[in-house]
C-alpha cells in the first residue's frame, strides 16, 4: 500500500527561527510530490510541486527539497513568522498508465507553531 | 469570487438524517475532486470528476455516499441516513484538468458533525 510518513507530528519554533519538515514516502514510481500548507479551519494551499527529476523547488521563505533515490522530501522554512503556524501537509502522486483513479497520497500533516 | 467555494461551512444533524454538501469549482476547472478529512488523519479521496467522463468513485466509503456533478461545474456530495463516524471536513478542490502537475485548489471544507 502506498503510504506517506511525515514527522515530526508536531513542531514548536520561536518566531525568526528556521525549521525543516520531513516526508518519506513509498509511493513508487511517482509522478510528483506537493507540500501544501492548511491554516486551521481552511482548506490547503499549494506551496511547491516537484516531479520526480527535480530536487529541490522554492517558494519564497519554503524551499523544498526531494530525493528520488530514498524517497525523501524535506521543506525548509526560514526566518519562520507567526503566520506559517499551521499544518503543513506532504502529497505524492503516483505514475500511472491511464483512467480516471486519482491515486494521491497524503501524509498526516507536521503541524507546526510559531511562537512570538 | 476566484477561489472554490463550499457550502454550507458547518452543518450539524441528527443520526440518520440525509446532508448534501455543495462545492463551487473555480470557473473553467475541469477536475473536480473531493476529500474526507477526519481530526488527525490525513485526506482521504472519495471521489473525482473529469470533464463529461465517468466519475471515479472507488474512494466513497459505502453506497450511503454519492456525487454529482452538474453542467460540469457546480457538484454536490450527498450522505444518506448519516452515521457519527462520517462527521468530518469535507474538502472539494478542482484543478484546470486532471494533468499530473496541476495544483489543486482547495475550498475551505464543509464541517460535519453528527450527534
């Protein structure tokens, strides 16, 4: 069964400290893999999508990184404020021949607070 | 409004009642997907339409679930005689078309709870 892991489950930072999330997943092969972002109460937000040759993709103060070969992903954030305190969720989609199924996998989310 | 629009944002009912949740696409997406989230877990799909082809309804949970989608744009998930283990977020997203590299954008989720 294809699965995504993230960890940690949680994270805590002070406001202007940077952090990195991590994905592993056994998706294979994969089309591409998605962070997404999901403020509490809101739907998610795509942050970064990279197919399977990239290896690393930014988005202003995101940036992330893959690695095909371990099945990893990471999203780093720098200089966190307190408006990136939210659920930061990894997707991977896989390769497939055809038909409609939609197959995408998401993790459980890292849910991350920035504390002033 | 630009982004996907959902309806009602909070419903609660009583077990064994039928809801019906509604999802606006953004005009122009031909993908339309919806997801299952449960406090804790991540989305579960349920069920995706593209264009005018047979929906894929290999992720709805039991035959008490159904969707529709009319003119190809606006959708509506139905639940029959309602159960407590189906309250949840219900999120729809679309995308321009089901291309591997779409993004897909979310609305902010109809929240169910049954008592």
């Amino acid at each position: 069964k294809n699965q995504v892991e993230q960890s940690p489950q949680s994270l805590i930072i002070l406001e202007g400290k940077n952090c990195t999330l991590q994905c592993n997943y056994t998706v294979s092969p994969f089309s591409n893999l998605r962070w997404y972002k999901q403020d509490t109460g809101r739907g998610p937000v795509s942050l970064t999508i990279m197919t399977f040759s990239e290896n690393t993709k930014s988005n202003g103060r995101y940036t992330a990184t893959l690695d095909a070969d371990t099945k990893q992903s990471s999203l780093h954030i720098t200089a966190s404020q307190l408006s990136d305190s939210a659920s930061y969720i990894c997707v991977v989609s896989p390769m497939y021949s055809g038909g409609g199924a939609d197959g995408l996998t998401f993790g459980k989310g890292t849910h991350l607070i920035i504390q002033p | 409004g630009a982004g996907v629009s959902q309806s009602p944002s909070n419903k609660v009912t009583e077990k064994g009642k039928d809801v019906e949740l509604r999802c606006d696409p953004i005009s122009g997406h031909t993908a339309l997907y919806w997801y299952r989230q449960s406090l804790g877990q991540g989305l579960e799909f349920l069920i995706y339409f593209q264009g005018n082809s047979a929906p894929d309804k290999s992720g709805l949970p039991s035959d008490r679930f159904s969707a529709e989608r009319t003119g190809g744009s606006v959708s509506t998930l139905t639940i029959q005689r309602t159960q407590q283990e189906d309250s949840a977020v219900y999120l729809c997203a679309s995308s321009p078309l089901r291309g591997d590299n779409q993004p897909q954008h979310f609305g902010d989720g109809t929240r169910l709870s049954i008592l």
